[in-house]
C-alpha cells in the first residue's frame, strides 16, 4: 500500500511539474541541434561536430549555496572523473542569478578534452525549494575552443523562474 501512495504523489508532483515547464528558460543557438527525450538532462543541444550543452535541475534542499556545490563539483571531478581544474569565473544569468563557472580539463589518450559547468542556486517556482542549476558544456578541447563564443552566448541566455 505504501508504494502506491509514493507512486500517486510522485504522479501528482510530475503532473504539477508538466503544467508548470521547466523552471528555466535558454535559447538554443543556431549551429547546435535541442535534442529530445533527454532523461537526464532538462535541455541538452550538440554542435555538428559534438560539442553538447545541457542543463540539469537537481532538487535542492535549500540549505547549500553555490560555494558549496562548487566545491562538491570541484572535488568530484578531480577525484571520481580524473579532470583538473583550469580556472573559475563569477557568471549571473541573464535575469541576475550569481553563479559559478569551472572550467576542467582531462586527457584520453592523446587527445584533451574540456568541460565546464555553471551553476546556479534559484529558487524555483515549484513548492518555492531552491535547486541546483548546472549549466555544462563538453568536448575536445579543439571543438570547445571553436564552439567557445556561441557556448558562452547559449550559457548567457539562461534565465531561472
């Protein structure tokens, strides 16, 4: 009897969610395709030659701020994922919310990749909870380099309800 309560509220809340869209909103540059049906990604396009853009919405518990979720990030990558930090940056989205961007880089083989993610704690429209925004982007470090400008314009657009 329990699973089927946890299994209507769970119903309820995703109903909740679909009427409500996405707690953000980000303009998908011409030379990238939005892909569809993304499990784990609320948005998520790629350039041609493989550079993705996502972005995750992960529920927060309103207690953790930026700071803390880059240095849980920070950490993670360097441990779990093998990527060095290469720098960070203050970024604010397009509506005022004050973020994090670090930038990591990791090699495979002989070939160095990028990665960098953004992220942004807003309170979303949804029960009022804060959440985590990450905003990343990924791929060889020569299509990171070349995609740069239109990545930085897409991250720029990003604006949380």
């Amino acid at each position: 009897m329990r699973t089927v309560k946890l299994s209507a509220r769970s119903l309820f809340a995703a109903a909740l969610l679909a009427g409500c869209g996405a707690p953000f909103t980000m303009k998908t540059p011409p030379s990238m395709v939005e892909l569809d049906a993304q499990t784990e990604y609320a948005y998520r396009a790629m350039t041609p030659d493989g550079v993705v853009l996502g972005v995750r919405v992960l529920e927060g518990d309103g207690k953790a701020d930026v700071a803390f979720w880059s240095e849980a990030v920070a950490l993670h990558m360097k441990e779990l994922s093998g990527y060095a930090l290469l720098g960070t940056s203050e970024v604010v989205t397009a509506n005022g919310f004050k973020g994090k961007e670090l930038r990591f880089g990791h090699d495979e083989g002989k070939k160095p990749y990028l990665y960098t993610v953004r992220l942004f704690v807003g309170r979303t429209h949804t029960f009022g909870r804060k959440d985590l925004f990450l905003v990343e982007a990924g791929g060889t470090k020569d299509e990171m380099e070349r995609a740069g400008p239109t990545l930085d314009w897409a991250m720029g657009t990003l604006k949380l309800r």
